[in-house]
C-alpha cells in the first residue's frame, strides 16, 4: 500500500474524532445558553453525531459509493474494496474514540 493511503487513514480517524468533540462541545455551549443540563445535552449530541462524522470523513456517501462501484466492475480490484473498507473503519475508530472522551467527561455511559 501507498504511504499516501496511511495519511488518508489518519485524516480519517482524526476527522470523526473532530466532529463528534467539537459538535458536542459546541452544543453543550447552546444548551448551558438555553438553560440545559450541559452534560446531558453532550450525551445526546454525540449519539446523534456518529453517523455524521463517520460520513465527513470519509468524505461523504457518494465518493465512498462511488469508489466502491468502480472496484466492483470489470477493471476494479479487491485491493480499492479493502481499502474503503479500512477508510470507514479508521472513522468508526475516530467516533469511538471520541465518545469514549466525552463518557469520561460527562461521567456517564454514551452508548
């Protein structure tokens, strides 16, 4: 594999990792400004955030749709396939590692 496969690799983790922190960060501002239980409120964020961060880094659902497609005809290979594969693992890694984060700050499970 390409050196510039593995930076894509750690964009992609750091990606969903800045999007969930950030997302419920900054939410958590809005809700402490709109008279919520802060903490609460990042909890719920970041639930709703997985699936979003996961698709921001990877660079939105058509690209990876569309890379998988042209793996899958005639002129494509298993290597594109399992290359996808490890971009959307590597995000799912970033959101996991992220909601850990915000589990430890809010003392609560994020599930």
């Amino acid at each position: 594999m390409e050196e510039r496969f593995f930076a894509s690799l750690i964009h992609c983790f750091f990606i969903a990792l800045g999007v969930i922190l950030g997302g419920t960060l900054i939410g958590s501002i809005g809700a402490f400004a709109t008279g919520e239980p802060p903490f609460t409120e990042m909890g719920r964020l970041a639930k709703k955030l997985r699936i979003w961060a996961i698709v921001a880094a990877i660079g939105g659902t058509f690209d990876a749709i569309e890379n998988l497609e042209k793996s899958l005809g005639p002129n494509g290979s298993a290597l594109d396939i399992f290359k996808q594969v490890l971009l959307i693992v590597s995000a799912m890694g970033g959101v996991k590692a992220a909601m850990l984060m915000i589990s430890w700050l809010i003392q609560e499970e994020v599930t």
